[in-house]
C-alpha cells in the first residue's frame, strides 16, 4: 500500500532519518543532511509506488514500453519528485521551521548528467510523460561514474573536469545485484547440427557482470512510476590463476577493462566515433537490457510466444542497435525459435527514433573491428542482411544499385541506421520537416521499399520542470487567467490567447519576466561576479557548440554591432545582453575556437564602457539542466539559427518558447511548428529555407560574400587581426573558403532580423502581446503528448 504522507507524519520520517543516518536533530542539521535525509525518503517512497503500480500494471496484461538510449540526462531529482507528488509545499513549511530554505537543499544535489544534449534530455522527458500518462515504463541506460564533464573556462578555453556525481547523487539509486546479467565478449563461435537442431557455442570470451542500479521517475499527479535501469560493468571475478601464477598485471588488467565500459561517457554530439570503447559500451547496454526484458518477461508469463505482443522496445537513435540481432541471438541460440518465427517477433517488438541527418553522425561501424568484438552478433548481421538483400533484389530488380546503396554490410563496414530501418515496424523523425527530409534524402530508398515505416513525433518536453517548478510568477499569472488545468492538459495554455488585448495582464507578464531577469542576474553576479543590466534584452543562444548550430552567424553580428558602436557611440540603441551556454566536444577544434571567440567578445567590449551600456556578452560555464532551469524564466529572445535542413528539432527552442521568449529563427526543425503554434507574426523568421540550402549549396562560394559585403569584410577582418588580443584565423579561413553551414548567406538576413527585434522592443505592449502568444501555443511541444502519440502509433500501448 503507498501512504501519502500528512505534513506530521514528513515530519517524523524526516526527524528519524536524520537521526539515524547523521545522528543530528532537524534544529542541527546542515542543508547536505536534509538534502540526503529527503531524498532517501523520497526514493523509498518511489520504490514502493513502482512497486504498487508494476504489480497492477501486470494483472492487468498492459504491455510495457523499454527505451534503450545510451543516454538520459536527468539533471536534479529532488524537486521534481517532491512537486510531482504533491509535498513541495510540506516540505517547505517543514524547512521553514528550522531557518533552511528550499533551495539552499536542492542545491546540494547534483545534476545526473548522463548525457550530451537534446537526445539525451528529450529520454529524461519521455520517462516524465510515460509516468505522467500512466504507462508501464523501463528506460535502459549505462551507469556512467563520469558523466558529460564539467566545463571550466581558462582564458577563454575550454577544459574539461570529470564530472564526480556519485557522490551526491547515488542516493537515488537502487542496486538490484541479485538481477546482474553475464554480457560475452570476443572468442571464437561454434556451431553444431544434431537431430536437425542447431547448436552454438562461444569459445574463449570474456565476460562481463552487468549490475543494475534503478532510479525512479515519478510522474506528476500520477499512480505511475518509471524506472530508469542503469547497468554498471564489473568484472565478474577475480583472476585468481594469473594472480597466483605472479602475473598481478594481468589479474588486475582484467578488472580494469570490464569497469572500462562504465567509466565515462562520450562527449560527442552529433559525431559518431569508431571507438572500440563505445561499441563495448553499445552492446554491454544492449545484451543486458534485452536479457533483463526478456526475463521479466518469463517470470510473468514463462514463455515468450506472446514476447511482441506484451513488450515494446524503443530504440533510441541507432546506438543501441545492437538490441536488434541480440534478441535474435536469444530467440534463436538460447530459446530454440526458427528464423522466420524469431524475426518476425523481432520486427513488431522494435520501433528507431532518428536524432539527426549529418553525416558525421551517422553511425558506421569497422567491420573487422565487430567481428573480432561480437563474433556472434556478427553472424547474425550478415544473415540479416543476406535475406534482406536478396528481398531488396526482389523488389527492385536484379541488378538494381539501390541494394548496395541500401545494404546493412557494405565495403567493409555496418550501417547501423539501415540495420535498424531493415528491422523495425517504425522509423520516426522528430518534427515535421526532419521526418519529411528523412523520407526525401537520408533513407529515400527504404521510404520507398517500405512507406508505411516512417511516421513523425515532433519532440516535447517535461513543461512543468521549466514552467511551473522553473518560473512561478508565470505559472501564479497563468493559474490566476486560465486556471491551473493547464498543469494536468498542457492544450488548456491555448486559453491565455484569450488575454492578448488585456493591458493588465500583458503588463504583469513583463513584470513577471522583469522578476525573474533580476534573479537571474543577481545569480549571475553571485556566482561568476558579472553584472548584467537587467532592463537591456536577454538574448540567449543555449545549446551544444557546433558549427550547425551558427553560434559563430550570432558571434559575427555582435562583431558587426561592436563596430558600428564603436563608430557611433552616441547612436540610438536598445540595449542588448547576449547570453551564451555551450559546452564543445573536447576534440572538436573549431567549435572550441567559438567559445574562445565569444569569451574574448566579452572581454573586448567590457573595456569600452561606453559601448558595455549598450552591447554585452555573457558566456555561462558549465551550461546544464539545473542551469537552464534558471536562464529560461529570465530569456526574452530565443536563438534557433542553425542552417534550415540540420537541426532535427531542437528542444530548447520549446523550453524557451514556453517562458515567454521570441525566437529568432531559421524555418528548421521544429521552429517551423513553433511558428505554426504561437502564430508566424509572433517569431521572428529570416535566412534560406531547407529547399533554397539544397538548390544553392552545391556551387556556393562564400569568399563572394566577403568580397561584396562591407559589414562581413570587415567582421571577418577583426577575426583574423585580433579580438582582446587572441586572433581566429582558422575560423576566419573556414568562413571564407568553405563555410560549410553558409554562415555568410544568411548573415545579411540574420542582421536585418536583429534590427526588427530591437525596432519592436521600443513598443512593450507588441512585444508582451507576442510573448503572451507563444506561451498560449507551447502547451502541443509538451512530452505527455509525444509520448501518447508514440504510445498509439508506434508502441501500440
Ligand atoms: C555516436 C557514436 C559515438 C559517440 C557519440 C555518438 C553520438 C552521441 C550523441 C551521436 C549523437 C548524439 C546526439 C545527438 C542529438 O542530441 N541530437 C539531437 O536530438 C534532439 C532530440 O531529438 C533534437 O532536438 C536535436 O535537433 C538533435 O540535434
């Protein structure tokens, strides 16, 4: 039974576990006490809830959905689990009793930050809305112990530091050892007829000891509760012979490789890596979750002929794949089913979401480097792909060269997205234009093989973590207008449209925003000691660093805007604040050079104080989850400029969006339905679309632009002869010569779209009034719809 707690009865659980885990009173404890003290009781109380809801769940028969990613990026815990259970309130008043405030403990967590970005937070949001919506949740990832590092700037350039989260954050987390699962890997294979059965063996591996560790995900208002399954790599023993045989180098080698697969997570976004480390990561995450579905499977039911019709497994971009042929390997190896039995099985169990069209990102794997990896799976690759050619040849004629086009194995290596189009009932984009690209282009022979595959989810988020827990003077307006419907039925937002010409309500939204642009920079200064002018614009770029996204196209106009002021430094001019947060992957050379770039930005303009009234930078260390949730209340526009074709979706455009912030964007991803939502006179659009990129890319010569355009020449010019002193050539060479994303291009648009952003901030009353309409329409980019939809076309829940 789950109690829901009175505030007395919080009050005794929180007194006795302070006492026994610290031996202190309420009256003596620190923050750290009581953050560790709550989030025990919290999660025991989750545990018992899951318990609850998993018991009734199965009695009922629902079918369960397992999101494999490789990551989530969860951030905080406490919050949100003490707000979607209703105690928020208890709990502060509690506090409040002893002199501690609410945020002094939350800030003694840190962020599990299990995951690079958008694909990694958008999991984390999914776990939010299948809990929200009272699905039978796993979401299946790897225990990283280094999670995406913690960036720090040193003279502009980033370093990396390993990000020690255990500590703080284990408290959340379950070890379940009894449920560890063996995960094989190298050796030889053998295979054995006998009695027209087909045996298999695996010679000289090793083998892996998979541990999970669950952390539980409530869901607001909501008997369901998701688990997040994370595996940790051990060495299943120690080696005792070459430990008695002298050889301690050897013994410990192999605890030291088996850990390796859980040590850290890989900082690439959008950029695949042929790393050996990484495709033992993959598997290790594949072969231990289907091992783990598949055997909660036979507890329940002891058999496995209803496998597809009770279990969904979702896949979350193709780097966990290899759940795939590994549930064939089991199917076929362990269980004794035909191939035709066992795929068929397969196919309706699997669904893929694709992230990204870049080519960098799209995962290929050495093909000799698998073999000698993955022997097995391996095998069972290439008879995929040998059935599935031959149908392909089918289909489309002997000879056709869309077969080697489309093939799984190809010269040398495995195409991950095709094995994955090849074996799942559904590929999926993540907003409307992605999924039309991915038909037209990136999988345009396999759309026609088979249309009925593909379909779109254009992504949400977890709204109320960036409105409600995130920005209460807008939620306190939002419920005292529309009610507090909107926090159960994201759509009921739709009803603040009602207040667009309501001069009182427009004018507490800017007051709203004002509060929270002073917090903001308050934290600021508290934190970093830079001061921000709380009446200029806050402007904010807040993403991963890659050249895709164009934080060097926003870097250019603010060099070109540094120029005129510094020309005109009496000139009429809104005052702007641009607010950067971007960690680069540590290899990635150029995206660093940005950062350097906009750090350096900062600095020359702060030495003019004339021109700092007026024009300023802030670069954000460390950007994160906890981070966002207090830039966005204080954001009024929204940078979501990447080249129109590249950006899948994009999700913090939504979070912005949500808070009231206008976004300055090109027609990608999902600016365009944010466009479609808030109404297109209430963003502001500009540069190429998707189709002018394809029709003039293949002949663009950008030193043309640098050529004719003054204002380009010479913000390229400041690039190369220096900015406080660091000069960016290699930046300035790759915008000239080849300018890969056509940063050039767009410039002019990009600036006259800035100008018409400060044109219309003179006039509050407009600017409210489009901020009120992107709010109205934020309530369709919320997870809870997503999910319900992957849940009825995809999932079939
Ligand atoms: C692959 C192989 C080896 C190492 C790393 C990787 C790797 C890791 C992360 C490849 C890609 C990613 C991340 C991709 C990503 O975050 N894509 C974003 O997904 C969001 C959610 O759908 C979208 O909103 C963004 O548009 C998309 O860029």
């Amino acid at each position: 039974m789950v109690t829901n707690y009175t505030p007395a009865q919080l009050k005794m659980l929180v007194t006795e576990t302070l006492h026994k885990e610290f031996d202190v009173t309420p009256e003596n404890a620190t923050p750290e006490n009581f953050y560790f003290a709550l989030s025990q009781i919290i999660s025991n109380l989750l545990e018992e809830k899951h318990d609850t809801f998993y018991a009734h769940a199965k009695s009922t028969g629902a079918k369960e959905i397992n999101y494999l990613s490789m990551e989530f990026l969860m951030g905080r815990s406490l919050k949100t689990a003490l707000y979607n259970l209703g105690y928020a309130q208890a709990i502060e008043n509690l506090l409040a009793e002893y002199g501690v405030s609410m945020s002094s403990v939350y800030d003694c967590e840190p962020d599990a930050g299990l995951g690079n970005g958008g694909l990694g937070r958008l999991a984390a949001c999914y776990l939010d809305g299948m809990a929200k919506n009272g699905y039978n949740a796993y979401g299946y990832s790897i225990l990283y112990e280094y999670g995406i590092f913690k960036q720090k700037i040193v003279d502009g350039w980033q370093t990396e530091l390993p990000d020690n989260w255990l500590p703080g954050g284990k408290v959340w987390l379950r070890a379940l050892p009894q449920r560890s699962v063996n995960v094989t890997f190298g050796g030889q294979i053998d295979e054995t007829w006998m009695d027209n059965h087909h045996f298999v063996t695996h010679r000289n591996a090793t083998v892996v000891k998979a541990v999970p560790y669950d952390l539980y995900v409530s869901g607001y208002n909501s008997e369901a509760v998701s688990v997040l399954r994370l595996w940790r790599a051990e060495s299943p023993s120690f080696d005792m012979e070459s430990f008695n045989r002298g050889d301690y180098v050897s013994a410990t080698q192999q605890i030291a490789t088996a850990e390796a697969i859980s040590k850290v997570l890989y900082p690439n976004d959008n950029h695949t890596e042929g790393k050996r480390l990484r495709l033992r990561q993959q598997y290790f995450l594949c072969a231990a979750s289907v091992s783990d579905i598949v055997s909660r499977h036979m507890n329940e039911y002891g058999q496995l002929d209803n496998l597809a019709e009770k279990v969904s497994i979702h896949i979350n971009d193709t780097h966990p794949t290899l759940a795939i042929p590994e549930l064939m390997r089991i199917l076929l190896d362990d269980c004794g089913y035909s191939w035709e039995t066992a795929w068929e099985m397969v196919t309706r169990i699997f669904s893929y979401t694709n992230h990204t069209v870049l080519a960098e990102a799209l995962e290929v794997w050495d093909e000799q480097l698998f073999k000698e990896l993955l022997p097995r799976i391996y095998q069972i690759i290439c008879e995929i792909n040998r059935r599935f050619c031959s149908q392909l040849y089918e289909f489309f004629g002997d000879g056709s060269p869309k077969v080697g086009e489309m093939a799984i194995l190809w010269p040398n290596t495995i195409r991950m997205a095709h094995l994955c189009v090849c074996a799942c009932h559904s590929v999926n984009g993540v907003s409307k234009l992605h999924s039309q690209i991915i038909k037209d282009d990136v999988f345009h022979n396999f759309y026609l093989y088979t249309p009925e595959k593909f379909q779109n989810v254009t992504n949400g988020i977890a709204y109320r973590r960036w409105l409600s827990q995130s920005n209460p003077s807008l939620t306190r307006l939002l419920c005292e207008t529309i009610g507090d419907g909107f926090l159960t039925h994201s759509e009921e937002l739709e009803k603040f449209r009602a207040f667009a010409h309501d001069s009182g309500v427009l004018e507490r939204l800017e007051a709203s925003k004002k509060e929270n642009k002073e917090n903001f920079a308050n934290y600021v200064y508290k934190t970093t000691g830079q001061t921000i002018n709380p009446a200029s614009i806050f402007d904010v770029q807040v993403k991963r660093l890659h050249e895709y996204k164009r934080q060097h196209l926003n870097a250019l106009n603010i060099i070109s805007e540094y120029l005129y002021l510094r020309e005109n430094p009496q000139a009429d001019f809104v005052p702007k604040t641009y607010i950067f947060g971007a960690k680069a992957a540590s290899g990635y050379f150029l995206a660093k050079q940005i950062i350097k770039l906009l750090c350096m930005l900062s600095e020359e303009i702060k030495k003019n104080p004339q021109i700092a009234e007026k024009l300023s930078v802030v670069y954000l260390e460390d950007y994160k989850v906890t981070l966002s949730e207090l830039l966005m209340p204080a954001s009024e526009v929204s940078e979501q400029i990447s080249l129109a074709g590249k950006e899948a979706s994009g999700t913090g455009n939504m979070k912005l969006m949500l808070n009231g912030a206008l976004t300055v964007g090109t027609l990608d991803g999902a600016n365009i339905e944010i466009g479609e939502a808030a109404g297109m006179e209430n963003m502001f659009i500009f540069g190429m679309t998707a189709e002018e990129v394809k029709q003039t890319q293949p002949g663009y010569q950008p030193r043309k632009f640098y050529e004719s355009n003054p204002v380009i020449h010479r913000a390229v010019d400041l690039l190369r002869s220096g900015i406080n002193g660091a000069q960016f050539d290699d930046l300035a060479n790759s915008l000239i010569n080849t300018d890969p994303y056509m940063v050039l291009a767009d410039f002019d648009a990009y600036r006259a779209v800035q100008k018409r952003v400060s044109a219309v901030y003179r006039n509050p009353e407009q600017w409210n009034r489009m901020s009120l309409h992107n709010i109205a329409g934020a309530g369709i980019f919320s997870a809870d719809r997503a999910v319900r939809e992957y849940a009825q076309n995809i999932w079939h829940l």
